[in-house]
C-alpha cells in the first residue's frame, strides 16, 4: 500500500470518527435542557481526536520492515 492511499484512508478514518462523535454530541447539546453539561466532556473529546490524529498519521508515515532473505 502506497503512502498516499495510507493518508488518504487515515484522514477518511480520522473525518469519519470526528463526524461520528461530534454531531451527536452538537445535537444533544443544542436540543436537550441538560446538554450544556455535556459542554464538560468537550476538551476531552477535541483531545481524543487529536491523539487519534496523530496515531493515525503515525500509521500511515510508517515505514514497511526490510525484508529478510528466508533461511532453510
């Protein structure tokens, strides 16, 4: 696998999951009487998709072993 589709599928994985849990965290926060208490676990999720972020880039900038020559 090439190191543009690993960045590509790591930013897709990485929208996907910010998507994933900050839409509903937005709605439940606008629309419900006890959503603003929700506003405290919002640095904590920013937090999340930042260490998320970064392990994903870490995936996909990861170099492949060298291979080895097999013994028999």
């Amino acid at each position: 696998m090439s190191l543009r589709t690993r960045l590509i599928l790591a930013v897709a994985a990485w929208c996907l999951v910010a998507v994933a849990l900050v839409l509903p965290l937005v709605w439940l926060i606008n629309n419900r009487d006890w959503g603003i208490g929700l506003m405290l676990l919002t640095p904590f999720l920013v937090y999340a998709l930042m260490r998320l972020g970064r392990a994903l880039e870490g995936w996909a900038r990861a170099t492949p072993p060298p291979e080895h020559p097999q013994r028999r």
